[in-house]
C-alpha cells in the first residue's frame, strides 16, 4: 500500500490532534510543541475512545477518559490504567500535505 495524504499541515494547530481513518484504520495525527507532526493509532488500549479527543504535552498525548498517556515517539503507555502500546506510523510530509500508509508502522528499534 502506498501512503495515503491524510490532511493539510495547515489543518493541525500547535499541540492538538486530529482523528483520521485510513482504509479502515483510526489514527491520531498529532502535532506537537516543536512542530512534528506524529501519527499513533487513534484507540486508547485501556478503553475504546479516541486518543484525538486527548491532551497533548510535549511529546505524549493524555486520553481524556482515565488519564493515560502515551509516547507519541513509541507509542508506549507512560502510566496506567493503560499498559498495552498503541501503533505508532511513519509520516512523510510533501509541501503542505501530510502522509500515511497505515500497513507500515514506524520503526522503533
């Protein structure tokens, strides 16, 4: 699968998120305090909610329901209730447009 554009840079404002589905994939695009832009699966693995609808800080994205957060660089849970990882993606930016290919997780090693 080729990566598919997402949105526009100019769409994410400064430390928010914004929920995107991709062939059938949930997943939260995330633009942080420095400018990054990070793609993380969009569910919270302690409840079904949708992580676009959390907090950014820094490099982490809190879920509004039970206050877990997670690594927008891994994907690790940083605090329970959550213990499981969330995907993480890679994201290729073009001019404006941002891209995903959610069959390719981002390499963490």
């Amino acid at each position: 699968m080729t990566a598919i554009r997402v949105c526009a840079l100019s769409e994410l404002e400064q430390d928010s998120a914004l929920r995107v589905e991709v062939d059938g994939v949930a997943i939260c695009v995330v633009k942080d305090s420095n400018d990054d832009i990070h793609a993380i699966g969009d569910v919270c693995t302690h409840g079904d909610v949708s992580l676009a609808d959390g907090f950014v800080d820094g490099d982490t994205i809190e879920c509004w329901a039970h206050g877990s957060a997670f690594s927008l660089l891994s994907g690790r849970p940083l605090n329970l209730p959550a213990y499981e990882p969330v995907p993480v993606f890679a994201v290729q930016i073009q001019g404006d447009d941002v891209f995903i290919d959610p069959s390719v997780k981002k390499d963490l090693s």
